[in-house]
C-alpha cells in the first residue's frame, strides 16, 4: 500500500505540474496582452512581465497532456525495470530516454544539431544494431544448437509470427514498407526490429523499438499461458537426452559456415548475420578471447546504453501519440503471440516423427522466439513446475539462439523486397 501511494503521489504531482504550465501560460499571455494595451509600462511592470516571459519559456508552461502521459510511462518501465527485474538493462534505459524525450522545450532527437540528435543518428542510419548483434555473437554459445541442429527448425517456426503480422499490418493500412517492419516485432528481437525500421519505416522506428523491447521485458508474463493452452501437462513432463560433447573445431567451423549459408541466402541480413557470426569467431577461436570480452562486456553496454536512450527519447509525445502508435502496440502483441504458438504447435507436430528419448519437449518451442535468454529461462520455470528434476534451459537455448538467426534471415528477406 506505501509503495502504491508513492507511485499515485508521483503521479499527482506531474498532473499538478501540468495545471500549474497552463495557468502560467495562460497568466504569461494576459500580461502580454496589457504591456501591448499600455497599461503595464512602468518599471516594475516590465520587470514583472520579464518574469512572467522567463516563466512562459520553462516546462512548467508549455507542458501538456500528451507529455504527462509519456512521461508516465517512463516512469513505469523504469518501476518494473526495478521492481519486478524485467530486462532492466533494456527498460532503464528506454524508461529513462522517455522521460528525457518528453520535458518541454527540451534539445530532443528530433531537433537538428542538439546532441540527442546525434546520438539518435547511430538509430535512423542503422548503426547501433549490428555492434549489439556483434557483442551477442561473442556472448553465445550455439554448442546445443550445433548437438542437435534439428532445433533450429523450432526458430524458423516462430517466424510465422513475422509474415503473419505483416499480412494484418496491411489489412490496417499501412504500406508495404510499414508492414515488414511491424511484422518483424513478432520475432521478439530489439536490435532487429530497429534495424528494418531504420530502413523500411523511419517515422516508426520508436513505436516498433517500444513495442519489441515492451514484449521482451514481458516474456515472463505473456508466454506461459500460451504454453499452457497448447501443451498437454503429460507432455510438458518429457525428459530430453543430454546433448552429445560438441569439440572445438566444430564451434569454430559453426560461425564460419553458418555466415556464409545465411548471407547467401539472404544478403541483405549481412548486417546483423555477419557481426553476430564474426563475434561468436572471436569467442570460439580461442586466440581473440581479448576482443571478445570487450565486444560482449564494455562495447554491448555503451551501445546498449546509447540505442536504449535514444531510442526511448524518440517517443515525444507529438510524434509517439497516434492511431498508428496504437495499431503497431496491437499487433505486436499478435505478432509475439503467434510466434509463440507456432514454435509450441511445431515442436508437437516434430514429435510425430521422433521415437524414444529423441523425441523433445514441446515447450522448448516457446523459445524459438528471439527473446535472449528470457523465453528460454521461461522455458525450464514452467518445466520444473511439472518436473523439479527435469531442466530444459540447456535444451532450450537451441531453438532461442536459432530464433535469433531466424529474425535476422526474415529481417533480410523483408529488406531485400520492400526496400525502394
């Protein structure tokens, strides 16, 4: 009850403030209006109404509604951020370039020549992205995925999420470039989801980067009842036989193959494909272990810092605040659950072909979704309420580093369509 008195303290406050800007503005405009009529030209009158102009100029007058409201939300993913430890490197961040983003009057990305504006140009021209997809690549170990390469088919089944959201997207109205790059929040992947916005919808790179980042942050809360609904409780209790000993040489040969296979087939995710491969080269080689640590430790975080920042920045309340904004949140929330869904159903639908102990646990499809690690920690929770003994996350980090590559591939065959 103390915690939910502060938080309605909070938010008083900022709605207080808000009818204080308006009576300042109002009261800024009336002496205005009595200098022009004359009536106010004394010494002290001018002084007065110099103060009343310093007044109009700060936030407390020019705020409105929409600010209030954006500002609110800010506040709200920095709460659960704390609170709850929903991906607190990611909303922290997010939360806090949306408080930024939306004070009055303030130098936000949107004006040329501020320092938002700069950073904001590591986003709009796609740079940010793939230096976090680099970091990933050198923080990945795809050893379960190389053990048992059927499992990637579980991350290319989460992609029907992807095409299945930009059919609706086009159903609502947007065009054809607005739609790739909704659908792709379905793969549950942040930096992919900016990267096509940046090229296929720009006027919406804050709108999907909120909705993807929003979804992942809540993986915890939206995945489980899918994977409930659509898995048998007697199913849910398969035990998986532990993955064979993968060697060296076939985790470095892995990224080698792995980015030559993908980029050919789709060259425009070289971007994002070949980063991720290159960062998991330097993390295998076994003689760039330097490099790696600074790609997956200090390079990830300052990028990660900067891309959520900005990125949340972008959310002004006048540019954030439309139907659209509303039908991308809605989709999105379609979009991650059919992905959901088609890595669950698929897994199922495997195991009519695998006999004994090859046979997999369906809920290891949930985390064919590109949410990295959370829906595969989702995975062994909702795994050993059924079995205490029964530990899926090693099993499920397959199919979650495949949906990975997968949102990376469909990101690319998007581009390489849509693109003008």
């Amino acid at each position: 009850m103390k915690k939910f008195k502060t938080v309605m303290g909070a938010l008083a406050i900022l709605v207080i403030a808000g009818a204080f800007g308006g009576f300042l503005n109002a009261f800024a405009a009336s002496s205005q209006a009595a200098v022009a009529a004359g009536e106010a030209t004394t010494f002290w009158g001018e002084a007065f109404n110099g103060a009343m102009d310093f007044l109009g100029k700060t936030g407390f007058a020019q705020v409105e509604l929409g600010n209030i409201l954006m500002i609110t939300i800010g506040l709200i993913f920095i709460f659960l951020a704390i609170r709850f430890d929903y991906e607190p490197l990611l909303l922290v961040p997010i939360g806090a370039g949306v408080v930024i983003g939306n004070i009055p009057g303030g130098a936000g990305v949107y004006m040329d020549g501020s320092v938002m504006n700069y950073l904001y140009f590591g986003v709009t021209k796609g740079i940010y992205p793939p230096l976090i997809f680099l970091g990933i690549g050198a923080m990945t170990d795809f050893s379960t995925l190389i053990a048992n390469p059927k499992l990637m088919l579980l991350g290319a089944a989460a992609q029907i999420g992807v095409f299945g959201t930009f059919i609706g997207a086009i159903a609502l109205g947007f065009s054809l470039q607005e739609a790739g790059a909704i659908g792709i929040i379905g793969g549950a992947d942040g930096p992919t989801s900016i990267f096509l916005a940046s090229k296929l919808a720009p006027d919406y790179v804050g709108a999907i980067a909120i909705a993807a980042y929003s979804y992942m942050a809540l993986v915890p809360v939206i995945q489980p009842p899918i994977m409930r609904l659509l898995v048998p409780k007697k199913e849910r209790t398969i035990r998986m036989k532990p993955p064979r000993v993968v060697s060296p040489r076939e985790k470095i040969l892995f990224p080698i193959i792995g980015l030559l296979l993908t980029t050919f087939i789709s060259p425009s995710a070289l971007p994002l494909l070949g980063m991720l491969f290159f960062g998991n080269l330097l993390k295998e080689s076994g003689v760039t272990e330097r490099l790696a640590e600074t790609a997956r430790t200090k390079m990830i975080d300052i990028v990660t810092i900067l891309l959520g920042l900005t990125v949340g920045a972008s959310t002004q309340a006048s540019v954030f605040l439309t139907a659209d904004s509303i039908k991308i949140f809605v989709l999105g929330a379609i979009s991650f659950c059919v992905a959901t869904a088609g890595g669950l159903i698929f897994a199922r639908f495997m195991n009519l072909f695998l006999k004994g102990d090859n046979k997999i646990n369906p809920l290891i499809g949930a985390a064919g979704v590109s949410a990295v690690p959370d829906s595969a920690r989702v995975v062994q929770h909702e795994g050993i309420k059924y079995d205490s003994s029964n530990h899926l996350l090693m099993h499920a980090m397959a199919p979650n580093v495949a949906g990975v590559i997968g949102s990376a591939v469909a990101a690319g065959i998007m581009l390489s369509f849509l693109v003008n």
